[in-house]
C-alpha cells in the first residue's frame, strides 16, 4: 500500500514539474507587424532630430576642448529581484524532507520483505 501511495505521489510531482504553464515569449509575427521603424511618426523625427543635433554640439564642444562640458551619468536601474519568501523556502525543504523519509521508508520495507516490492 506505501508503495502505491509512493509512487502516485512521485507520478503527481513529476506531472506537475513538467506539465506546467510554459514560459516561451511570443513570436514577433504574433504580436503585430510593427516594427520599432514603423513606428516613427512626425513628431517622433523632430525630438530625433533635435536630439541628434544636441549630440553633435555636446561632441563638438568636447573635441574642441570644452572644460565645463559633463556628461550625464546613465540611468541604469536596479536589478529586480524575483526571491522566493521565507514561507515558501520552508514549504519546498519540508517537502522535500517528506520526500527523501517517503523513499528511505520505502526502501526499507522493501528490502526487509521476503520476496522484494
């Protein structure tokens, strides 16, 4: 009887470690046609411009030796953190606990039996 309620338990686990919700990204063709290219509208050319033209005069200024020119330090986020909690760290060593007794006892009842599992 351990034996079978062993192995629906494992049978359980390994369906639901490998049938879950895949993680796959769409595909570009799925989300739509545009591109970041077609996206360009008029408004969208004259900041492109303006700020290529402020560019050009930040470089210009610096190649000409410029001492009060300073570039902008990059903003540059945080990396995110996806931790787990400490609840669900404690769950996943419980279970995996009751998993390693589960097959110790198994193992054990079947190699005291006569005639094996």
């Amino acid at each position: 009887m351990l034996t079978k309620f062993g192995s629906v338990v494992l049978v359980a686990a390994l369906v639901w470690a490998f049938a879950g919700t895949p993680a796959f990204a769409d595909a570009p063709s799925k989300r739509g046609s545009k591109t970041p290219t077609d996206a360009v509208t008029g408004t969208d050319r004259v900041v492109n411009e303006k700020l290529r033209a402020e560019i050009f005069k930040l470089v210009a200024d610096a190649k000409a030796g410029g001492k009060g020119v300073t570039l902008p330090r990059p903003q540059i986020q945080a990396p995110q953190r996806n931790n787990l909690s400490k609840g669900t760290k404690i769950a996943i060593g419980v279970g995996i606990a009751v998993a390693v007794v589960a097959v110790i006892l198994v193992s054990t009842r079947c190699s005291n039996e006569p005639g094996g599992c």
